[in-house]
C-alpha cells in the first residue's frame, strides 16, 4: 500500500465537510476557500474544488451570487443554504463522534 494514497483518500473524505464550514462563515469567493484550504494543509486544487461547489449546489446546500469586478470578470460568491447549515450540523456530529472514537482507540497502548 502506498501511505501518500491513503492519506489523499482521507483528506479527500473530510473536503466537503471543510469547504461547507468554510462557506458557513459568510459569503466566500472561490480564491478564498482554495486559500484557506492549503494554508490547513488540505491541497486543493480548482480542478477538485469546482466540481465539488457544483455538487453542493445541486444538492441545495449552497448558493451563489455574481458580484462584478473592477479588475476582471464577474465573481462568483458562495453561500450556504439553511439545508446546507442543517447539513452541515449533522456532519459536525458525525465528526465530533468519530474523533471521540478514534481517539479513544489510537490512546490505548
């Protein structure tokens, strides 16, 4: 087994509930999330970025508004839905519930 692969599988798995909390926080520009998301060590790129805003949008868990630029095109700013802040509560239990568990399993000698 390769490590660098598993660790892309995990990281992978906990993206879309990052870039929803993200986008939680107010109103962000796709620049921004990608950012954010390497400062965290989350590597992204667009190319995985943008198919993923497309499928929470399709899904109604956010939206987004264009806001003109004066140094280019027309942006594109995201924003999470009420069915995505439900979404996304539920995934934050998820996640506090599996960091209890593997925590509890990885402390044990």
């Amino acid at each position: 087994m390769n490590v660098a692969n598993t660790q892309i599988q995990m990281r992978k798995g906990l993206l879309e509930f990052c870039v929803l909390h993200i986008i939680s926080r107010g109103e962000v520009y796709t620049s921004d999330l990608i950012e954010e998301l390497t400062q965290a060590q989350m590597i992204v790129v667009e190319g995985t970025l943008y198919p993923l805003l497309n499928r929470l949008k399709s899904a109604a868990l956010v939206e987004y508004r264009w806001v003109e630029s004066e140094s280019g095109p027309p942006r594109k700013y995201y924003s999470i839905t009420e069915d995505g802040k439900s979404f996304l509560g539920t995934l934050s239990e998820t996640w506090t519930s599996l960091v209890n568990s593997t925590t509890e399993i990885t402390s044990k000698n």
